[in-house]
C-alpha cells in the first residue's frame, strides 16, 4: 500500500501544477478580455455600461471574441431608440441571436437596421413586470 501512495503523489503534484498553469492561463485571458472591453467601448463611444453588462461583455469576448463583441454593441446602440439599452438582459438575448442565427448577422447594416423597430428597453421592462406579477400570483395561491 505505501508503493501505491509514493507512486500518486508526484502525479497529484503534477496535476496541481497543471491545475495552477491552467488557471494562470485563464486569467490572462480574462485580463486581456476586460482591457479589449475598456478598449472597444472608448473606440464605440458607448454610453456608460452597469457592473452586470460590463461582465457579460466580458465574458462574451472570452467566449466569442472581440469581433462578435463589437457587432452586438453596434446592433444595440446604433439601432434607432435604443442607444441605452446596452444592459445585461438585452446584451445576453441580442448574443444568443447572433449566435444562433449567423446568416443574419452577416446582413451588415441591414441586421442593425431591423434592431430599429424592436424597442429592447420596453421588452426587458414587460418582462420583468410579467414576472413580477406571476410571482405575485403564486403567492397570493399560497396564501390564500
């Protein structure tokens, strides 16, 4: 039995090296994936971004890349009335499209242009209030 330990000991230090390497590696990435983040949004001259969208941008760019980043700030914010809707809900629905449905995106201007006529803010507003009420409905079940 002490030759089976002798023998997993090294190996378990050698994964844990790796183990450690490995997580060195991801925060690299992740560093690099805020600055690109701190670099896009200065070159876009996108509005101010809360904590949870700076986030999911982040991760998206770790994910998706930069480029993918930069077609769904410009969907957002340059499509008519919804300059200010670059926020978590909205980022994370409009990315899910865009990867779901890439023949679309690659429409260039006519893929922004269509963002013209949904009006994000509103939908994420009448969702949360559809939300709250079936939360409210549940309770009020419960109780009564």
């Amino acid at each position: 039995m002490g030759g089976n330990a002798e023998q997993t000991e090294p190996h378990s230090f050698i994964s844990a090296l790796q183990d450690l390497n490995l997580r060195r590696v991801d925060l690299q990435r992740e560093r690099r994936a805020a600055d690109q983040l701190t670099g896009l949004l200065a070159s876009m001259e996108a509005p101010p971004i809360d904590e949870a969208a700076c986030q999911r941008l982040q991760r998206l760019i770790y994910f998706h890349r930069p480029q993918h980043v930069t077609l769904l700030i410009r969907t957002i914010v340059e499509s008519e009335g919804n300059e200010c809707a670059l926020v978590e809900p909205v980022i994370s629905a409009v990315s899910s499209v865009m990867s779901s449905h890439r023949q679309w995106t690659e429409r260039g201007l006519a893929w922004i242009g269509a963002f013209d006529s949904i009006p994000l803010l509103a939908i994420v507003e009448t969702m949360r209030s559809l939300c709250s009420a079936t939360i409210w409905m549940r309770r009020a079940r419960q109780s009564g």
